[in-house]
C-alpha cells in the first residue's frame, strides 16, 4: 500500500545501549543535559523550511535517550533519527517505518569525540548535520500553496546562514540553482519511493541577508533564495502540498557534504577539546590554530628517505647514492607557537668514478640547521591553511664534485666546494589540509646562503615537495607524558646553485671559468613522530 | 449469447483467407448474433477497467522507453522523451513517464545500486517491457522471461519517433492486432490500438493458444473464436463473444486477437 510523504514527525532517539561507554567517561548528567540540547535543536533544524536553503520535512519531534520511559506507549512514529554516540564512531542513521520495520533511509558517520553532543550548541553545526541527513532523505523543501505568488509563480528558501553570526565558521554548499518539484509515495510492497513530478523550478536570485549587531556579535537577519516555476505547480498545490528538491538528486553531495561536515567537526572538536567551546561559538576562537590540538601541542619527528630522481652522468651517479636523515620540530599550540626547527642530514657519499688517467673520488655532504616562524590562515577556500614561514639558518655543504668529463664520459676534472656555517635565509608558502586522521601539505621554499669567508661563496636553493602526516598510532608514555605517535611520509625536490668566490676549473676546449655547479635531487621517504 | 461452433475448420482458417470469411461468409451470422447481447447488459466497461486486476499472459501492459540502458550499475539510463498522454490515447498500452521514473531513480538509489540496469529499469519503473530505442542501431523489446532478462524482439525501429509511429511499429512488431484482459460469462475485455476500435461493427478472431506468446508468428491465424464488439474508450473495449471453436470452453485472457483491418 503506498504511503503518501507529506511533512510528519520525527523522533530524535539517543541509542544509549550502543553510547555507554562515553556515558561513562562524561557522567549521565552533564551528558544528558548535552542530549536534550542537541536534540531540540536538530529538530527544530529539520522543521518545515528551518534546514539550510528551506530543507525540512518534520512539522513535530519528540527526544528519546533510548531509555523507552517517554514514549513507550505512544505509536511508533513514522520517522525515526537514530544517532549511536559511540566509543569509535558517531552514528546518524535516518530512518523510515515500513512493512519490515524501521529501515534506514540515509546515514552518515562521524569520527567520535567525547563532545559530539556538545557540538549542537553551535546552530551552524547543527545545520550542517541537519542539511547532511535532509540532502539525503527523498523529501527536500516542503512547498505548501501559501509559499507560491506572483507571476511567474515564486516561492523562496531559507539562506543558509539566516539567523547565524557574520563570521560564518564552516563552508557551505551553494544553493541549488534547479529543483524538481514532486509529489512523494512510499510503497510497501515494492518497498520503494515513487515519485509523481510535477514540475521544476529555477534559483533567479540570492537575497543576501541584512546584518544586526547583537550581544553575542553581529548576526544575519534574513535573506532567501528565491525560485521561479509554473503554472502546472500552482495547479497542483490545490491538492496538497509538494515537495521540492535539487534536480540532481538526493545525496548528490555526499562527497562534499562529508567533507565539509568532517572539517566542520575537526575545528569544533579543537575548540571544544581546549575548552574554549564557548568562545569558538562566539567566533573568539580561531580554531584552525588550535586545529592540530588532534595531533598535539606540538610534535617531533625524524624521517628519513633516498634519492628518488634518475640524475645523469658523474655528478648524477654520486647524486643517487645519497639519502637524507631530517629532524623535525614543530610547536603548533601554547606560547611558542609557530615555530618550527628543522635539522638536514645529507650523510657523506662518495663514489669512485671512471676518470681519464684513473679513477676519481667524489663525494657529496650537507647539513642544514633551519629555525622558522610559521604566520598561518585560514582562506575558507580550498585549504584549511595557507602558511607563511620566514626561516634563518646555517648551511654547511662540502663536495668533491666532478665538473668536466670527456666525450666517453669519463671525469676529467673534479673540484671542491665547501660552504662552512653558511649563513641561510629562507621563505616558506605552505598550502595545509587537515583532517581528523591526516595533515597534507603542499609547500614551496626559497632558500639563499651565503659565507663570511672570503674564498667561499654562496648557495641557492629552490625546493617544492609535500609532507603527510598520519595520526592513530599507538599511544606512547614519556618524561610522564602521554604521546600520539603518527607516521610521516614526503617527498621534496630541492635544485641546488653553489656560487663559489674563486675559480675552481676551465672548461674543456673552452677557457670558460667555472665557479659554479647546479644539481636537482628529490628525496622520497618515511618517518615517525610523537606528538603532545 | 454464445453460440457453440462444430465447424472449427470453417470458420477458422489462415489469415488470409480471414477477411474474406469474416467480411462476406459470416458476416450475417455475426451480426444477427450480437444484436442480443449488444443490447442485453454487456459489462459497463468503465466498471469492468476499474476493477481490472493484473491480467495474466504474456502481452505487453506497461512500457518504458529507454534510448540506453545504464553501462553499469547504479547509473541512471537514458530514457526516451515520449508524450505519455499522446502515447497512451492510442492503445490500451500504458507507458512510464520518463520524468517520474529518473527521478524514482535518484530516489531509490541506494535499493539498486548494485543491481543489474535491466533489473533496475523494471524494479524501479515496474515496466514488463522494456523498450530499447537508440538513435543509430536497432530497436529491441526486453523483458522478464522466467526471472531472465530476454530480449523477445530486436530489429528496425519505427520510421518516425512519434506516440503513432512507435505505437504503429508495436502492433507490427509482436503481429496481433489486440489482447484479452478480462473474461467475463459471455463477454471479454479487450485491449487494442483506438484506432482500430474506434471503427463500429469490429469483429475479432481469437487465435488459438496465444495466451503465452508476446509476438505471433507471421503464419498463426488458427481461431478459437469469434468476438464482437460491444463498447470502447480509447484502447479497452468490450467485446461479446460470438462464436467459440469447436471444444473451446473460453477464450481466455492473454490471447491474441486479430482484428478486420477494413
């Protein structure tokens, strides 16, 4: 028998059974006192036209905490939102009643935290789990015969951010630009949905909100997204109200849904782990600094990885046989905050080259000490974080290269170039995106150095590579502390100028001087760090 | 009233000798025998379509028209735009519409991901046929066929593809010209191109052992009766029978009917 979907209740249910083990660690009260606001507000969030862009399908809702002891006697209602507060995971699993039971129409999952529940104070947030379980459900944005007028007809969804602070703190997807406009049936029988479209409908303007300054800072007052339709929808509003849904489908966005829900998590799950959950509510909290408190105050690590570039003759034999041992520092939380320290081992390699009389040695080493300070935002655009990161430091760089061969390839002529206690000064661009398991990095860096001594000279070197940094290993205890360990990996490119103050050999046929040498390595490796 | 029938050869022959028999020889007879029942209460038909149930045999009821099926599964397949209520003014056959039907998709996504295209067109469109129209490349009619995927017809689609030409190109293709839906004590309702039923002292031979055949072959014109008819709207009619073949007891829903084209 079919089940004609207009808008209906909902009930919010706690799976408690399947939560103990938070309930445990937070105390029943407090957390309870968490659920019954994180439940008035998701259902209020999923009320006819309450949702981002007019989603909302629940006119009523009632909160359960799995106990049974409010509504045990009540008929079981036709919807059902069952959220699992879980040791491992968070779990909304939006349900419909049919034939079999309770069935899940669409869920998602979020990585767990002991503030879930908290994280429904935030309006915004909630209106990211609401829009996340109502983009996916098959009912959209009610449309009654009172919402359509004019000629052509117009009806207007809700702006996103209506009611919310100016300083938005999470993305959101863009308005839908085309709707399909449908009537709703569930069958039972063949236990599928079925649609009877009606007609459609298209975004003709953004009504941007109008700002008020309030207590808690200035908020959004208004604004909507109005869609123009037919005829043919106004004729069939007189037989009940439709619903109205992005042409594309439901849960077209999961994707980017998730991932906007994911980055919305991460940055309360900073505040509300730092205490300072109510000030990231206000918009005092820029929580993509504190973002990485995941990972830590801080963390140290060492890694270590091999010449990866296919370099060609002498020089880019020696070349290959290198490999680079990095100590890495990073203060990411408290006082010191921002800065970073890097230690470059290039281990001494050499290698015995053919050479026109006999066989040359030649021999490659470096060390880099760098001290950075690390000037980061938040661009609300593609990347959690862009850095900027001036660095200081001392270059030492000591090689036997060879510098001319002859038409065998055979070397014939090496020279020594030698940079002591360079002084270096650097710029770093870094590009970062986090998640609740990772920290990806893409970054450029720009680095000259030059030597007091006047027979040395200077160094150029221009390096592009991407570090990743994996969370949920072991945790470890140390000096009383307890560590995350994490797992590294990266990859850099670094094209290397040494300017020398002096002639170290001619080129042959030519009386050209050399005073320089020029060489690109990439090194690819693992490591590991410990982060506090 | 029904008149039994000894000379089962006589009357039902090849089709063509049918139109000849049916238009001189017999024609007397058939209309002096359904002037009775013409008048003495034939099922009204808008009653008998109301209370219609699933009718049983192998005929197509419900179309959708594909230009593709989906390459794999979970996608959505490339419907056929095709004007639902044009189409199904001029038969008895009913068509998905395409609109409710990719939207019934997206809605149901989840249920038939992982099902096979074919399977997922009629679980979701509840279609017995699926008709397979591309562009460029021959038609084909699929359906279910002892829970397979069959491909009953595949050849050269219609000359134009409009509701009459497609609806022209079926009637040719599966080689009847109407089907019984229902039986009732003397009368059948019957489902047809309108424009066949729309012309007044139609008759209709009922081929003999049709119920389980989707197309006829070129040759089957053996007849287990003779109808009348007696009402119609668009393309449901009801048609008294007239004469059965010999041993025949009823004509049963599912058989096939070829129709006087004159």
């Amino acid at each position: 028998m079919a089940e004609v979907i207009e808008a209906g209740s909902i009930r919010i249910q706690l799976d408690v059974k399947n939560s103990q083990s938070l309930t445990r660690v937070k105390g029943r009260t407090a957390y309870f006192r968490h659920w019954e606001v994180a439940c008035a507000k998701l259902g209020k969030a999923m009320g006819p036209k309450a949702g981002p862009y007019g989603l909302g399908a629940f006119t009523t809702y009632s909160c359960d905490h799995g106990a049974g002891m409010p509504y045990a006697k009540s008929l079981p209602p036709k919807w059902l939102l069952n959220i699992v507060d879980g040791k491992e995971e968070a779990r909304f699993s939006l349900k419909h009643l049919d034939n079999s039971g309770y069935s899940v129409v669409t869920e998602f999952v979020m990585p767990a935290s002991t503030h879930t529940l908290e994280f429904f104070a935030d309006d915004e947030f909630t209106d990211m789990i609401a829009y996340a379980l109502l983009d996916a459900s098959p009912m959209g944005m009610l449309v009654t015969k009172a919402d359509v007028g004019g000629s052509p007809p117009q009806f207007t969804g809700r702006f996103w951010r209506a009611g919310k602070s100016k300083s938005f703190k999470y993305d959101v997807p863009e308005p839908p630009v085309h709707l399909s406009i449908y009537r709703l049936r569930w069958d039972d029988q063949e236990m599928q949905w079925h649609s009877e479209s009606i007609g459609d409908a298209r975004q003709i303007k953004v009504n941007q909100p109008k700002e008020q300054k309030q207590r808690q800072g200035t908020v959004l007052i208004g604004g909507g997204v109005v869609y123009e339709t037919s005829e043919k929808v106004v004729r069939a509003l007189a037989f009940g109200s439709l619903w109205a849904k992005t042409a594309a489908g439901p849960d077209h966005s999961r994707e980017e849904t998730t991932k906007s829900l994911r980055r919305a998590q991460i940055k309360i799950a900073a505040a509300a782990q730092s205490g300072e959950l109510d000030d990231f509510l206000a918009g005092r909290f820029d929580a993509i600094l504190k973002i990485l408190s995941g990972y830590g105050s801080g963390y140290a690590g060492i890694r270590y990885g091999r010449e990866a570039l296919l370099g060609e003759g002498g020089l880019g034999r020696l070349l290959r046989k290198t490999s680079v041992v990095q100590g890495v520092l990073q203060i990411r939380n408290g006082p010191t905050q921002g800065l970073r320290y890097s230690y470059d081992v290039v281990p001494r390699t050499t290698l015995i080259l053919p050479g026109i009389v006999s066989p040359v040695e030649a021999s490659i080493e470096s060390s880099r000490h760098t001290l950075g300070y690390s000037y980061e935002f938040d661009p609300h655009l593609l990347v959690d974080k862009i850095t900027v990161e001036p660095k200081v430091g001392a270059w030492t760089f000591k090689g036997v290269l060879p510098i001319t061969n002859d038409e065998h390839g055979l070397v014939a002529d090496t020279a020594n170039f030698a940079l002591n206690s360079a002084l270096s000064l650097g710029l770093e661009v870094g590009l970062e995106e986090l998640s609740d398991w990772y920290l990806m990095r893409q970054w450029y860096r720009v680095n000259t150095g030059f030597s007091l001594h006047k027979s040395s000279g200077r160094v150029v070197s221009n390096q592009f590579g991407i570090d990743a940094f994996f969370t949920g290993g072991p945790r470890i205890s140390l000096f009383g502390l307890s560590m995350k360990s994490a797992i590294m990996a990266f990859y850099f490119c670094d094209a290397v100028d040494i300017f020398l103050n002096r002639q170290v050999g001619t080129v042959a046929g030519d009386d050209a001087k050399i005073t320089a040498v020029g060489f690109t390595v990439g090194y690819a490796g693992i490591g590991a760090a410990l982060s506090w | 009233m029904r008149m039994s029938l000894s000379l089962a050869g006589y009357l039902f022959a090849t089709a063509s000798i049918f139109s000849t028999r049916l238009s001189t020889a017999m024609a007397d007879a058939v209309i002096a025998a359904k002037d009775p029942v013409a008048t003495n209460g034939a099922p009204a038909l808008a009653e008998w379509v109301g209370s219609l149930k699933e009718p049983t045999g192998e005929f197509p009821r419900r179309l959708v028209f594909l230009r593709a099926l989906a390459e794999k599964a979970g996608d959505l397949p490339d419907f056929l735009p095709l004007n639902r209520s044009a189409f199904e003014r001029l038969s008895y056959l009913r068509m998905v519409d395409s609109k409710d039907a990719a939207w019934d998709f997206k809605l149901n996504k989840n249920k038939f991901s992982q099902a096979d295209p074919f399977e997922a067109v009629v679980g979701i469109t509840r279609a017995d046929t699926v008709v397979v129209a591309p562009k460029k490349g021959p038609w084909r009619l699929l359906r279910r066929v002892k829970g397979q995927k069959t491909v009953v017809f595949e050849g050269d689609g219609p000359g134009v593809v409009t509701p009459e030409g497609i609806t022209d190109w079926l009637f040719a293709v599966l080689n009847w010209d109407g089907v019984v839906l229902a039986q009732r004590p003397d009368y059948l309702l019957v489902g047809a191109k309108s424009s066949l039923l729309k012309r007044s002292e139609i008759q209709a031979l009922a081929v003999t052992d049709s119920k389980g055949k989707f197309i006829l072959a070129a040759g089957e014109r053996t007849g287990s009766g003779l109808i009348s008819l007696s009402e119609t709207r668009e393309g449901i009619g009801v048609f008294d029978v007239v004469i059965l073949g010999k041993g025949v007891k009823n004509i049963a829903p599912g058989s096939k009917l070829i129709m006087e084209k004159k």
